[in-house]
C-alpha cells in the first residue's frame, strides 16, 4: 500500500543495451502488460509500444523527451524497481519517484538542482506551468508552485525531500 493506503501498481523495468546513445527499455506490470520504450537522443524523441495480456494490437506512440519526463512525473505513485543490463554495467535496486511541490518559504525556493544532487537521489525535471510549456530550464532557480521530479533510491526519498525543505 502507498501513503493514501490504496495499492500501488508494481512494475519491473528492465534495460536491454543497444549499441549507440539510444536506450532501451522494457517494462512490466503485473497483469502482464508489457511496454517497450526506446530513447532517441539524437531526434529528441521516445518511442513507445505497448502490449497488453489481453492480446489486443499493439499500441505505438511517439513523443518528445520534455513530452516523455512529463509523462513519468505523473506515474510518481506508482512502485517500481529499475534492473540494469546483465552485465552490470549500471547500479541497480530499487527506487523511487516523488513529486515534491515547491512552496512559498521553502528554503529550496532560489536555488538549482545541481545544488541537491547527490549519490542516493536526484531532481530529474522541474514541472512549471508557464509561457515555455510545462517543463522549465533544468538549471533555472527553482520558484514556489514548482514541482519537482526526484528520484531516489529506495528508502532515500524522505531524507532528500527533507534537505529541499530545511
């Protein structure tokens, strides 16, 4: 159960290497659903495909990375566990996402992300409302009403939203 005391879906993701920049991705949610997801750095694109147990067509979609990180934000109450390559190449384990709004006073309020990075956890996209879309400038100040995406490793997450508030 989550905070709310309601079941949180639990998935796996698994990351396939593939030679060049690009990424792969596949991810698996217990009612057997599968979705493969592959970056495109170069295009600035995510492409996604989506297979469910039923076995109904597949779904296929495009979007663009800011499109992508948006995406993921909203799916911060679910649970999941990211698995590297075989070869280990990547630290594994499981994490965790949160979504932590930003609000007038809190001593995060003026400052950037590159100021809260650390081993365990880190802001991955900052959500803001405004005139540039919904995503704002990675390494502009963070102002009160914004949301940001953290993730940490598994039983980090509380420790870090604590230094963002303190």
């Amino acid at each position: 159960m989550d905070e709310q005391g309601e079941d949180a879906a639990e998935f796996r993701i698994a990351e396939h290497p593939i030679a060049g920049p690009a990424r792969l991705f596949e991810v698996a949610l217990t009612d057997g659903t599968v979705a493969a997801v592959q970056t495109d750095p170069a295009a600035q694109l995510v492409h996604i495909e989506i297979v469910t147990a039923t076995g109904s067509p597949p779904a296929r979609l495009t979007i663009g990375e800011r499109e992508a990180v948006a995406t993921a934000s909203l799916l911060a109450g679910l649970r999941f566990a990211v698995d590297g390559p075989p070869s280990g190449a990547l630290a594994a384990g499981p994490a965790e996402v949160r979504v932590v709004s930003l609000e007038d006073g809190d001593p995060a309020v003026g400052r950037r992300a590159d100021e809260f990075r650390d081993a365990d956890a880190e802001v991955v996209a900052v959500i803001r409302d405004g005139p540039d879309g919904l995503l704002a400038d990675a390494h502009a100040p963070w102002e009160a009403g914004d949301r940001l995406v953290v993730v940490a490793r598994a039983g980090s997450v509380e420790g870090f939203v604590s230094r963002l508030r303190s």
